[in-house]
C-alpha cells in the first residue's frame, strides 16, 4: 500500500509494534495505546503496566491494529476494533448522547514514528484499517479526529487521530462535532 506492506496487529507482529513504541517511549507518555482500552480501567492493567497490558490484549485477540512497515521494520499503526473493545474514548458521555446507530468498528489512534512523520503516514495506516476492517466483514466504522480551524496548524506529535480533512479525503462523513476540538465521522466499509 504506497509502497508500505500493512500487517495486522498480533503476536507475529508483536516485536515490531512494541520496537516502534519503545523507540518513543511507549508513545503518548507511556500509554502503549492501552488509553481507548480503559472503560473501566481494568485492574490487571494496574498490575502488569501499560506494555505487558497491551501484549496480553494482543495475545488474546482483544488489540487490534494495522501496522505500516517500511521494509521490516513498523513505522506507523492505526488502531481500530469494535466498541466493546475500545470503549474509551475523548468526551464519550457527549458521543452517547449523539448516537444514532452504533458502529461496528473504532479507529481510534495513529502513531507515525517521528521519522516519517509529516509524509502521509497517517493516510497509509488509516487505508491499512480500512482494508484489514473489510477482510473481517466490513460495516460501519467511526472515527474521532481532531476538527481544526481553517489555516491552524499543530504539532503532529498532538494530533493522535489526525485531522477532519484527512478523514474527508478518505472518504469518510462528518458527523457532528465532540467536546471541543474533536468530531464524529463515518464510513462504511463494504465487506472485502
């Protein structure tokens, strides 16, 4: 995919997904993108830490993602799963009160190691979801991107679900806005 292989998040995977986070310090301050997993906070994830918590997700088929790797090494993730499996997520008690129909499927963190960053990443690993999503079945997915005025611009290091015109490019529909700064958009994946 652009010239990027996309590999699925798993126990195969592990070593390569777990270099890339520990190459940023377990990404987001430590989180192991373990955050959107946390509703509630379950108590084995207190005691074996964020890394061991999202290898045991992993393990067990509870952690999805679609890894970008750039000859053998992963540069980039998205992650996505059903809502049961990633019930956490940015101003969720005002996403519930918005809820039409729920989704099948969340994407709902990139990562793009620093060295590629600003190169279009996030679009590969979202487009790796995207297609790892339609191989299982397809359906509705949502995501929750960062909403920014006209002409802002931030540090890509902030922007953990990338932008509203990424998304748009991407084929997905805006929905309505999240707490502040944060939206709902949409697509549906036919099954592939």
């Amino acid at each position: 995919m652009d010239g990027y292989r996309i590999e699925p998040l798993g126990p195969q995977t592990w070593d390569a997904f777990a270099d890339l986070a520990e190459r940023h310090n377990g990404v987001w301050g430590g989180c192991w993108c373990t955050w959107f997993h946390l509703y509630p906070d379950p108590p084995e994830r207190k005691k074996l830490g964020h890394r061991e918590f999202k290898r045991q997700l992993v393990e067990e088929d509870r952690a999805h993602a679609a890894l970008v790797f750039d000859g053998d090494v992963a540069v980039a993730w998205a992650e996505y799963g059903p809502v049961e499996e990633l019930p956490n997520i940015h101003h969720r008690k005002e996403w519930e009160q918005g809820v039409v129909g729920m989704p099948d499927y969340r994407i709902t963190c990139l990562f793009v190691d620093r060295r590629y960053r600003r190169k279009g990443m996030a679009v590969v690993a979202v487009r790796g979801a995207l297609a790892l999503i339609a191989a299982a079945g397809g359906g509705l997915v949502e995501s929750y991107p960062h909403d920014l005025p006209p002409g802002k611009k931030t540090s890509a290091s902030f922007l953990y679900n990338a932008t509203r015109s990424m998304y748009e490019q991407l084929g997905f529909n805006y929905e309505r806005p999240k707490g502040k700064g944060n939206c709902v958009m949409s697509k549906v994946v036919p099954a592939g």
